[in-house]
C-alpha cells in the first residue's frame, strides 16, 4: 500500500464554510487540501442561491447578537463585492406596538448606527420598502449565491489541492498526526492540522475520535412562485427583502409583467429528506402572507414554480461551533451554522486562521471580539469534566442539553 498522501493542512467539506476557511488560508500563505465526497464544491446546503446576510436584531441571546454584527461586518467586507445589497425590511411583530425610541435605545446597545439599522414607521417603510408596515429597515442586508461563491473560492492555485468523491469516515491521531480514513478503512491522507467543516458528517467523524456533538438536521424547503401579469398579489411584493417568520426576497418583475417570488422556508427537526413536499410549498405560502400582511390574499395566486430543499445542520444552544477541539490538539471545528452560514462562514475563516496560525486576534479585537464571545462558539462549551479526557476513556459528555422548539418554525 501506498502511503497516504500527506499535508499541513487538510479541511474536510467543501461548502461555503470550508471553501472560505481554505480560500483564507490559502490567502494567508499556507498550502491546504480540501476533502469532499461529492464530485464538487457546494453539492449541499451550499449549493442554495438565496441565502441572505444581515445583523440579527432581535431580543434574544445578547451573545448571538453581538456575534452576528460582528460575523455580518466580516461577510460583508469578504463578499460585498459580489453579493446582492438589496436591504432587508424586520416587520414590528404582530401585536406590538411600534415604539421608535424603544428600538433606537435597542439598536444603539447592539452598536448598530443608522446606517446599518433605521426604525421605520409603516408610511415610511412603505415608501423606502413597498410594505405598508412598521418595523426597521437594515439597508446593507444582501443575499448571496453560496454556489457561485463556494467556486470562486476555490480556484486552481498551486498552494490549493482539492481531493473529491473522497468521503473521510474516521479519524485518527498518532504522533502528534492525524490520518484520515475513507469507507473502506484506508488511510488515504494525513495532516499535522484537520478542520472539519462537514455539516452533519462532523458529527460521525467527532465521534470516531470519542468526541460527542450535539448535532441535529433541520430540513428546510424554500419556494419559488410566479405570480401572473394583473394578479392582485403584485401589489403587495416587496421592493426589499423581508425577514421575519420566514424570509424572502425581492419580488423580480418579468418582461411579460408577471413576477418571480422567492419565499422560505420550512423548519423540519429532525430531517434530512431531500424531496421536495407539496406541504412545505403550501407552508411557504402561509408564510408569504404574514410577511407582507396580505392574510387575505389568494394563496392559489402564488404559482408553485420550483424550489429549493437543504438540510441545516444545528448544535442545542443554536449558536455556532467554532474553534479548535483543545481535548484533541491540531482538531478544528467549524459546523452547527444553521439558516446563517453567509455570516458564519466569514467569521469562522477569520476565528479558525488565528487560532491554526497563533495569531494575536488583533483583527478580531477591533471588531469587538471578546473573550465571552470566543467562548461561545467553542467546542468546548458542550463538555463536561476533564477537558484532556484521552480517547480510550470514551466520549466526553455534554452538558448543554439541546433545545428545540415544539412548534414548526420558519428560519
């Protein structure tokens, strides 16, 4: 047998977030091989062209929003240049009154100024957004074709070995090494550096080392509708993206005044099935009511045109896991990015290139990347007792009890 092939560096996955990851370092100066079982990059959730990127502003988690402006600021200096800014409209939900100061005081204690987010009143979200409703406006929210970027990420270059229809089953470390095995129990690489940016699959490969994630899929199915040149649906489209219980994206205008609308999406625990469902489009449709305020609009007036069904991959305290595996030296982790892999994708290259390279973290300080937050995304928020527990001791336990709401929901 010949021995495996052997690198620096390897990152196992190959979607948006370990393209980044690789592209940065790649950038940084380091020669990396990136491993994927699929034939290509972005075969995956990542093959999806409507993912949008904005702050998160809502009264949640105050870690999870800091994170998110900070994540949303490093996505939007990597792919401003290439993303679609199109402004994303957050309505006032539903039985709350609009309290302008209210939101100003909220947004100024996220360090979100006015020209990252504006209270608006319905006449003037009306007039900036085409949407007869309260809310705030985030002007520098985007979409972004993961596929498209995952490529471009990835393009010949001599410090870059791409390795596909190569599926890594098993881990394991000796010496201060680590080999990569594939189906067949065959050592085929190994690395003084893994990264794992595999989705749902870390979760068997963390496992193969003693290691227990909690990880869980959530398949969601977006919706494409066209809607026919004088239906009474075209005046309520948007001009801007919405977020709210479900998303979607500026209404595009056809050549023979029809429209094509992308609505989403379905909130299915559990799941990983890829066919696409009559009732998910039918939920998207429920959906796409709510978000402009038309409850009484004709459903049947949304045409179900095509759609789009990926599996996200969530950890139980719905916060990312990023960082370096310290119970298993020269193991990074860069999984559970959920609906938010635009902005997460951006913040784990930065996160895991200094903390591979032993970089003083002087980028992500004047970002506001504090400790606390370091500590969020880590592995090792989810491990209980000995963090240096060996292997052979078996897998470490959790201490974080995944929670998932009861009820579908739409993200």
């Amino acid at each position: 047998m010949t021995n495996p092939q052997h690198h620096e560096i390897v990152v196992i996955g190959a979607g948006i977030c370990g393209a980044t990851i690789a592209n940065e370092l790649v950038e940084r100066g380091k020669s990396v091989c990136i491993v994927d079982a699929a034939p290509a990059p972005a075969t995956a959730c990542s093959s999806h062209a409507y993912a949008i990127a904005h702050p998160h502003i809502g009264k949640g988690s105050p870690r999870l929003l800091r994170l998110t402006r900070i994540a949303f600021l490093m996505a939007e200096t990597r792919w401003g240049q290439v993303w679609r800014r199109h402004g994303i409209f957050q309505p006032t939900k539903r039985g709350r009154a609009f309290d302008r100061l209210e939101l100003m005081q909220h947004l100024s204690s996220l360090s979100l100024d006015q020209e990252m987010a504006l209270p608006l009143d319905a006449s003037e979200a009306e007039k900036i957004c085409g949407i007869k409703q309260s809310g705030v406006w985030l002007p520098r929210g985007a979409s972004l074709n993961l596929f498209e970027t995952s490529n471009a990420l990835l393009q010949i270059h001599e410090r870059l070995t791409c390795r596909w229809n190569t599926r890594i089953t098993r881990l394991e470390e000796s010496k201060g090494v680590w080999h990569l095995y594939n189906e067949t129990n065959e050592p085929i690489l190994s690395a003084n550096k893994v990264v794992i940016a595999a989705a749902m699959e870390s979760k068997a490969l963390m496992s193969s080392i003693g290691i227990r994630l909690p990880l869980k899929p959530v398949r969601g199915q977006l919706s494409i509708f066209s809607i026919k040149a004088n239906d009474a649906w075209l005046e309520k489209l948007p001009r801007v993206g919405i977020s709210g219980d479900g998303y979607c994206l500026p209404a595009d205008l056809l050549e023979d005044g029809s429209c094509r609308w992308i609505v989403g999406s379905s909130f299915d625990e559990g799941e990983d099935d890829l066919a696409p469902r009559n009732e998910s489009d039918e939920f998207n449709r429920a959906q796409a009511q709510g978000l402009v305020d038309y409850l009484e609009g004709d459903p049947r007036g949304l045409i179900q045109e095509g759609e789009f069904v990926g599996v996200r991959c969530v950890a139980g305290d719905r916060l990312p896991i990023i960082g370096a595996l310290t119970q298993r030296p020269g193991i990074f982790l860069a999984t559970a990015l959920g609906s938010r892999g635009v902005l997460w994708s951006a913040l784990a290259a930065k996160l895991i290139a200094a903390q591979l390279l032993s970089d003083d973290f002087a980028l992500l300080a004047r970002l506001g990347f504090a400790t606390d937050l370091l500590a969020a995304l880590a592995p090792a928020r989810f491990f209980a007792g000995s963090l240096a527990a060996p292997a052979a001791l078996g897998a470490l336990a959790s201490n974080s009890k995944p929670i998932f709401p009861s009820d579908p929901k739409a993200r």
